[in-house]
C-alpha cells in the first residue's frame, strides 16, 4: 500500500475516521496501482446555523506520469456531509472518478498519438509461477503483462532486461501491455541488489 498522509482541523479526530480513510484508500489502491502518496485533510471549518458541522475533506494523490490529482469536496450541496464519514466516503468516490477519467484520457492520447508506433522497453520484473511481470517503457511508465499477452508463446523464454516492443493499453489496474514481441534477450541490463 502507498503511503498516506492523513490531517484533520478544527475537529477532534477518531480512530473510527482513520479506518474509514485506510479502508477508502485501499480501494483506490485496488484500481491504481501507480499511486506514491496520498494525502487526506479532513476539516469541519463552520457551523451553519440550521444544521451542526459540514466536513470538507481533500485528497490528493501523486502518480508517476500524472500531475498531482487534487479532490476536494463540496459540501454545502451535500447535506450528507454533515456526517464525516459520507463525506470522506463521497470524496474518495469523486477521486476514484477523477483517477479513472485521467487514465482514460492519458490512454486514448497515446492510443491516437502511437497508432502506427509502438512502444520499448525493458522487462523489469517476471513472476513466471503467476504468468505476468512488469515492463519499464521508453516513455517512463510501467506497463503490466500477462504471459497470454505476449507473442509467439515466448513466455518461458523472457528475462529480466530483455528489450521488448509493445502495444499497450488501460486496464482495470492501470497501464498494461496488450501485445508484447521479445527483440533481443538480456541487453546487459543490470540489477542491483539493495541491501
């Protein structure tokens, strides 16, 4: 899970409304696996005269590639919001929205922009007992792919560092490769091991 950053203001916070945020942002975690960071500011700054407090809540989140994704709430259209749980809930719903509005656009760019090139890259990560792995592309970006995506069953035979050229596309969890062609094995591509 990526790292999370949580805030509150003008309100005494509970251990029930950190659990809310963990749980939320778990699930943004479950569609986006990119995310770096995120942070969370609850605040109640007011009280309006007819109704008790109305929580603001703004979520921001940094992904590779992205511009910083800022969510923030609008409370006063949303009575609901006087209740600090539904107003984190809808927030993360407008956030998961947003994440999945920019990955779309940022794909149709490149699907429009690539019709006739396809990307490079160099396998970063292989999981052959699970069939998939993880390719860094020339454009910076790790791209996804399962064993069923690459071409002329060469599975088996990929490495990490071997040179590939994709097409890639958005999936359910973000960039993936859609079809994969191995160009040459290893190009000297060194890992280091951190102790």
């Amino acid at each position: 899970m990526f790292p999370i950053e949580i805030s509150y203001r003008d309100f005494e916070s509970s251990k029930a409304l950190q659990d809310k945020i963990y749980q939320e942002a778990a699930k943004l975690g479950r569609y986006f696996e990119q995310i770096m960071f995120c942070r969370v500011v609850v605040s109640a700054p007011h009280r309006h005269h007819h109704q008790g407090k109305v929580y603001h809540v703004n979520i921001l989140i940094n992904i590779p590639g992205l511009d910083e994704i800022v969510v923030t709430n609008e409370p006063e259209t949303n009575k609901g919001h006087e209740d600090a749980f539904v107003a984190i809930r809808d927030a993360f719903r407008s956030m998961e929205q947003e994440l999945s509005h920019r990955f779309k656009k940022m794909s149709d760019r490149r699907r429009e922009g690539n019709r006739s090139r396809q990307l490079h890259g160099i396998v970063e990560k292989l999981f052959p007992g699970e069939d998939y792995g993880f390719a860094k592309g020339e454009d910076g970006i790790d791209y996804y792919f399962h064993k069923n995506s690459v071409l002329h069953n060469d599975f088996a035979r990929i490495e990490i560092g071997d040179y590939i050229r994709f097409a890639h596309e958005l999936g359910d969890k973000g960039p993936q490769i859609s079809s994969l062609t191995l160009l040459k094995k290893n190009i000297g591509y060194h890992v280091e091991e951190r102790l």
